[in-house]
C-alpha cells in the first residue's frame, strides 16, 4: 500500500472518530492501536456533561465543551446509521445532590458559578430532587439538575466507530507505535491518550479514575445520571437501559498505575451507596481503572505541534467522550484546509512551550 495521507495514532474513541472523518473527507488513513477501543475509552461511564463538568478557572474549556454538547445528537444519529447500531446516547440530565449541609454549600457555590457563566443548571430542595430520582437517601439535602448533560455508552460508540471506520475504508494495524519517525505517512495524528507523552514531546501525563460496573436484572430505576457530593466525596452513577450502572471515579496521580485497590472501590461504594441505598442490591459485576490524559490546565492539547507533521489530538482528561465529534472535525478541517478552526485556537499544543521560553528568558 501507498504511504497514507493520515496515520492516527491510538485507536480509542478520539482517534477512531478523527479516521472516520478523515475518511469522509476523502483522505487514505491508517489506525494504530494493539487493542482499538480499549484503554480510557473502555473505562470511561460516557457522561457528556458540559455543565457538571465545569471547573472554575477553565472557561475556555467549557466553551467547547458546549460546542461539542450542541454537537452530540447529530454525530450520534449520523454515526448510528452508519454502523447500523445504536449507541447507547440519551438525554436524561443530571442531577446533582448533596448529601450533608456542607456538600450542599458547595453545590450552592457552583450553582453561582453556573450562574454567572448563564450555564442552565436549576436549583432544588431535596423533596424536589427526590421527585426526580425517588430513589434517593430521604437525608439528600438538595441539589441541582442539568437537563443539558446527558450520556453516552463509550463501549458502544467504540464499537460503532471501529464498524464506521472500517466501513469508510481506513486501515486499522493492530500493532504498537514505537516511533513516530517510523511512520511512512503524510502527517500523523498523536491520539494515544496519556501515551502521547512517550511519543512525542508533549506535556500529557496519566490521571488514574477507578471505575465499577453494577447491574441491576432490568432496566435502573432511575433515568438521569446521578451525581452527588456524599460527605465531601464526590461520587457519579450512570444508569444504561440494560441495567448497567456505571459508579465513578477516584482522581489519582499514580503514573501509569491502573491497578484497581480495595480502598477505592470501598470509597466509590460507600459513596453511591450513602446517596442511593438501592445500590447495596445491586451485582457488582466489573472494577476497572483508566487513565485520562491530563495536562497543566487541563485542557486538550490540539493541533499542530514543534514538528509541522505531527497533530496533537490528545490531553481530553475527563471529557474525552464529550468532545470526541468536536474534536475530530476541528483535527480534519486542519488536516484538509491547513488551517485551525477557531474553536480549538485556545488548545494550541505550543502553548505551555510559549510560556516556558517567557518564564525563561
Ligand atoms: N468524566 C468523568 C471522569 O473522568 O471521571
């Protein structure tokens, strides 16, 4: 086979929706990855939560995170009908309670900060909360809902990708990258999560999330995503129509370390289970740990790095899911026209390079 225009690099969900698009637009594209669809993306609950994953300090972040948020329905009825399966992709809301007094401050402190950046999140006493979710612990103090973060299964959409990608014509090599200059390809794309790193040099390094799968025998008697403040401890439960419940996440900086320990799924646990007592009933059928791709500001690093044919599609920490589809049109609109959309200007992989020669000088 000819040199591809593209070889992407990592085969998890961002790097198999920057193929598929490539592909569209026409490019001959190879996927790299020894196990596609597996790593971070495998581990993930699939929430796409612009708002409740909104963190003071990273406006810009947000911002696109919105744009991929208004994205998502039509990237995933597009990508639905052309892997002919669904994928998992629904629009409950959120809710977020609190658990004690103080973990309902807090949630009042960032219904402000919602506030002030006119994002729609709707206050509620617990009463109210508990007629969302009547499953909820009776002490719930109260909380808030964001009926704009809604959910996706990650495992599906991996699988509907690799279906897509194939579908539309893109090699994937089942085979590990060693080294980038070993690539016979126009330009490469680095989507290999918090392995970016090790390839390239750029500032990525791994944010370890233990994750536990639950099942109920039918259908979760709850529809919205719930998260919860339980005693400080933030918790997240995510209920699937067949009766998974993803429990989520510890946030730890233990390098590449994705074992799974007693104390963090006895925490997740504890917690889900203070907020919704049901829990306790329920099978624990998977513990899992994955690394998110973190970087200095935690904002993904995007576009064009210190050598002109490597693109950077990687530093998504905790909202890789999310902003899958914006990111794989902003990467193939680069790829295509040279240019970066706008939208991905403040993700610039240079970035904290720039800052580094100012601090230095
Ligand atoms: N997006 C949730 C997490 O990273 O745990």
């Amino acid at each position: 086979m000819n040199a591809p225009d593209v070889a992407v690099v990592g085969g998890g969900v961002i790097g198999l929706a920057i193929a598929w698009r490539c592909a569209q637009r026409g490019l001959r594209v190879t996927v790299h990855d020894p196990d596609p669809g597996s790593g971070a993306s495998s581990v993930a609950a699939g929430m796409l939560a612009p708002v409740t994953e909104a963190h003071f300090g990273e406006e810009p972040l947000l911002r696109l995170a919105l744009a991929a948020a208004r994205g998502w329905p039509e990237f995933a009825a597009e990508l639905s009908e052309a892997a002919g399966e669904p994928l998992g992709y629904r629009t409950d809301g959120t809710l977020l309670v609190a658990y004690t007094d103080d973990d309902l401050r807090e949630i009042q402190r960032l219904h402000r900060f919602y506030e002030s950046l006119g994002l729609p999140a709707e206050p509620l006493t617990g009463r109210e909360a508990r007629s969302l979710v009547p499953l909820l612990a009776p002490r719930i103090r109260g909380g808030m809902v964001a009926s704009g973060d809604h959910q996706v299964d990650p495992r599906r959409l991996s699988r509907a990708l690799l279906r897509a990608v194939a579908r539309a014509g893109v090699s994937v090599l089942r085979q590990r990258v060693e080294r980038l200059a070993d690539l016979a390809a126009g330009r490469v794309v680095l989507a290999a999560g918090c392995w970016a790193g090790q390839l390239a040099d750029l500032p990525v390094r791994p944010v370890k999330g233990q994750v536990l799968r639950l099942r109920t025998p039918g259908p979760p008697e709850f529809r919205l995503t719930v998260r919860a403040l339980a005693g400080a401890r933030p918790v997240y439960l995510v209920p699937r129509d067949d009766g998974e419940v993803v429990v989520g996440a510890t946030m730890e900086e233990r390098g590449y370390d994705v074992s799974v320990t007693v104390g963090g799924v006895y925490e997740l646990l504890r917690a889900a289970m203070d907020v919704l007592p049901e829990v306790g009933e329920y099978q624990l059928v998977e513990t899992c740990a994955g690394l998110r791709p973190g970087t200095p500001d935690n904002a993904p690093l995007l576009g064009v790095t210190a050598d002109p044919r490597l693109i950077a599609a990687t530093g998504h920490h905790r909202q890789g899911i999310l902003l899958t589809p914006v990111t794989a049109d902003a990467i193939t609109e680069l790829l295509v026209t040279g240019s970066p959309p706008e939208l991905i200007a403040a993700f610039d992989p240079q970035r904290f390079r720039r800052v580094s020669v100012e601090v230095g000088e």
